[in-house]
C-alpha cells in the first residue's frame, strides 16, 4: 500500500478569504469555492492543492491543519493505519465521496480517501 498526499486543508471561520490571501502567496488561483463552505487553491509553486473548510469557530484539542492522503483501497488501507496505531475519528461521505477521519498515535487528525476523489 502506498499514500500519496492530496491536498492539505486548514480549518478557518472564513474560506475565501484565506484561499484568496494564499493564492495570491503562492502566486497560485483560487480555483474552486463551494458556496464558501470550501476552497481549494491550486497552481502556482504548490507542489500539492490547499485547501480551506469554513467552520462556526476553531475548536479547541483539534489541529487547524490536517493531511488529507490517498489510497487506491480506502477500506484497506484504513485497516492497515488502525493496525499501525491510529485511532478511528469517523467515517464519512456517502456511495459518491467516502473518507475516513482517523488521528495519529499523538493525536493529529487526518483523513484518508479513495485515490482521485479529490482529483475532479
């Protein structure tokens, strides 16, 4: 099994703004919105997209930060990083887009999901 990493996505009360203060950072471009609930920048210097979620406020204990990683076997290789000392935080999606939100022995969420979903 092999991860490879997607996007790293940051939690913020204000997606927009802060994917349009990086974009134009990074000289990359805001290429995806969402309503505002979520922005992806892409291009660039960025070896990997950016990504931001809004959320109501930051929650205290969680990191802002987080690796969002791929795999070509999601189920398998989510059995794998429990086997290697990840904890289950919860599984998501729906049959279109399914992830699964683990955290590292030290705590540190991240998520993992079908290789390419994000990709579209």
């Amino acid at each position: 099994m092999t991860l490879t990493l997607g996007m790293v996505t940051c939690d913020t009360t204000d997606a927009e703004a802060l994917a349009a203060w990086w974009a134009e950072q990074t000289g990359a471009e805001v290429t995806e919105t969402n309503d505002g609930w979520f922005a992806v920048v892409r291009g660039g210097g960025l070896p990997v997209m950016l990504a931001f979620q809004k959320v109501e406020e930051p929650t205290a204990g969680k990191n802002k930060l987080h690796l969002d990683l791929h795999a070509e076997d999601l189920d398998a290789e989510v059995d794998r990083l429990l086997a290697a000392g990840a904890t289950l935080v919860a599984r998501r999606g729906d049959e279109s887009f399914r992830w699964v939100t683990l955290a590292d022995p030290q705590g540190n969420e991240f998520c993992v999901a079908a290789h390419g979903a994000a990709d579209a």
